[in-house]
C-alpha cells in the first residue's frame, strides 16, 4: 500500500517538475533523478513480492528448496544493504553534479 501511494506521489511531482521545465531534445539530469524515483518503488514492491514467496525455513529432503531458502536470504542482504547503498551513491551522485553545475 505504502509503495502505490509513493508512486503516486512520485508520479504527480514528476508531472509538475516536467511541466515547468523548458522542453529540450535531451534528457536532464532531473528527468533521470526522478525516472530513477519512479523505477524504485516498482522495484522494492517487487522485491518484497519475492522474498515473501520464497521458502522461510530450509529444508534438508529438498535440494531445490534449500536453494530457494539461499535465493531468499541473498535477496534479503540485498534489500537491507545493497539497494540502499545504491540509492545512497546515486543521490550523493546527483548532489555533487547539481552542486557543481550551481557553482560553475
């Protein structure tokens, strides 16, 4: 629920950031800041789905199971450590290039 209201709301301030800005034949750096704002909430909810449908518990009588266990935990590593650490990197990225594009 928390991740349709926050494409939502991510949607409506894409819509009034593109309008106000002056229409090019390029992409901006705010076009690919907030594209990237729209991907993510698609992306976590997807996550979660799956980690959700992956076995909790191993299972030593099945292989497959026990490999899906290991899917889960990997995926789980991701979302807690990986995924922010990307959103962290990009948004000191964007920082940085808007400061300097400010600046100069």
């Amino acid at each position: 629920m928390f991740n349709i209201c926050a494409f939502v709301v991510i949607y409506s301030l894409y819509q009034s950031v593109s309008n106000k800005v002056t229409p090019t034949a390029y992409i901006k750096l705010i076009d690919v800041w907030l594209i990237f704002g729209l991907v993510l909430p698609f992306v976590v909810f997807f996550l979660l789905v799956t980690i959700e449908h992956l076995p909790k518990e191993p299972s030593p009588a099945s292989e497959k199971h026990q490999k899906l266990w290991k899917l889960r935990q990997g995926l789980i590593v991701f979302a807690h450590f990986v995924l922010p650490a990307i959103i962290l990197v990009f948004a000191l990225a964007y920082a940085i290039t808007a400061a300097l594009i400010f600046c100069l």
